[in-house]
C-alpha cells in the first residue's frame, strides 16, 4: 500500500494523525530538518513493508527532534545513528 507518496509532507502526516502534523508544523530549524529527515525515513520504509505508518513512531521522531537526537534504524543504504 503506497500511503499517498504524491502528497505533501504536511499532508501526509495529516492523514496519519493530525496532532503530530500541527506539532510538526510548528517546528523550525534544526528539529525541522531531524524531524523531516526521520518521518521520510519512516515512510518509505513502511511503504517498503507494505504496512500503515504509525502515530507512535511519528510522535517519537517529533520528540526527537525537539531533544536534538538523530534516532535512526540502520538499513543496508546506510547505518547512521545519534
């Protein structure tokens, strides 16, 4: 299941849960572009696996970012981490 890839960001996240897509719109800066970085991550890999992106991993990368932390899974592209 391909969860709308031609849509926005913003409204993607809108479709998963719309608190974290206003807490997401109302990052800037630094935790913008963790936060950005983390949901992308996210989505593609559930796209990937077939499967609905969750509201829990999203809230997480949110509070994440707003704690400055790069959390990220390691794939066979890359392995990065905080």
């Amino acid at each position: 299941m391909t969860f709308d890839t031609h849509l926005p960001l913003n409204e993607r996240l809108m479709r998963i849960d719309h608190i974290q897509a206003r807490r997401y719109s109302k990052l800037n800066g630094l935790a913008l572009e963790i936060a950005t970085e983390g949901i992308i991550r996210h989505l593609k890999a559930c796209d990937r696996m077939d499967v609905n992106p969750e509201t829990s991993a999203v809230r997480e990368i949110i509070d994440d970012a707003l704690n400055g932390r790069r959390v990220f899974a390691e794939t066979k592209e890359h392995t990065r981490a905080a």
